[in-house]
C-alpha cells in the first residue's frame, strides 16, 4: 500500500498542478480581459513568481508545481492576449485606415400603380413557371443591380460558378413560395 502511495502521491501533483494552472491562466484571462489587457496575465504569473523565489508565499510542492507549469503557460497566454488585442474591433483605429461605410441600396420612390419587377410580380401573381425570357430578364437584372459588382467588379464578364449563382437566384425569385 506505501508503494501505491508512493506512485500516486507525485502523480497526483503533476496532474493537481497541470489542473490549477489551466484554473489560474483562465481566471486569469477572465479578471483581465473586461480591463481589455488579457495579455497583462503572463506578467501576473511571473510576479507570483518571483514572489514564491523570494519566499514572500509559502513553501509548498503544490504551490511549486503550479508555478513552474504556469511559467511554460506565459508564453502561449501573452501570445494569446497580444492576438486577441489585434482581433478587437476597437483595437488600432488610430493605425487602420477608414473603411467606408456601404452604401444604402436605391430605394424606389414615387408612384408605385406600375410594378417595380414586372417579371417576378407575373409569376407570383399568376402561380405559374417563368419562361426562358422572364429568366433572361431578371437575371440580366439582378446582374446589373449587384452581382456584377461583387462577383466581377474588374471583369466584363462573370465566371462560371458566378453565373450558375445567379441563375439560382434568378429562379428562387421568380419561383416564390411554389
């Protein structure tokens, strides 16, 4: 039973340290990351570590084991912080250039007694299939009012998978809730 003990002793230590340690990086991360300074977490853990080697905290296997293990973890927590300070919205407005802002689409105003989409509003209105001509027209349409410019914003004409898209929602449009 002493060697069972023997063996589980150090063993349960490794693993009890491994365990506070990914307890004390993310508690870390979570008191730190409201202060927008998750990367202040490594420099947390080396004051606690120089606070152990002092002798300003208590002697403990435990308290050592977590200690050295966290030492290893500043390096991926500080790498982590300083990447997640970049992915933040409101991080470097200063240094990035403006962005602008979408335009709103054009927005039909005035006498509506004429249909704004006279293809789609005959096959709605009447239940029935489009023909070879109302897809034509509606998707030549749909080109020209936006697929054009993000699908082919330099080219004249539109690839393959860019044609095959508007199809598609030439057809959903047309198709309605048949």
């Amino acid at each position: 039973m002493h060697t069972v003990l023997m063996i589980a002793a150090p063993i349960g230590l490794v693993a009890g340290g491994l365990a506070l340690t990914v307890l004390l990086s993310c508690l870390l991360w979570q008191v730190l990351k409201p202060v927008r300074h998750p990367e202040w977490a490594p420099i947390v853990i080396v004051v606690l570590l120089v606070l152990a080697v002092t002798g300003v905290l208590p002697r403990s296997d435990l308290l050592n084991m977590v200690l050295a293990f966290s030492a290893v973890a500043t390096i991926p927590l500080w790498i982590e912080g300083r990447a997640w300070r970049r992915r933040r919205p409101e991080a470097g407005r200063s240094r990035r250039r403006a962005v602008p802002a979408p335009k709103p689409l054009p927005v039909a105003t005035g006498d509506r007694s004429y249909p704004l989409y006279p293809a789609i509003t005959a096959c709605l209105s009447e239940g029935r299939r489009p023909d070879h001509d109302e897809i034509r027209i509606v998707a030549s349409r749909m080109w020209r009012e936006g697929f054009a410019l993000r699908f082919a914003p330099h080219a004249q004409t539109a690839s393959f998978a860019a044609r095959r898209l508007l199809l598609r929602a030439t057809k959903a449009a047309l198709a309605g809730a048949q």
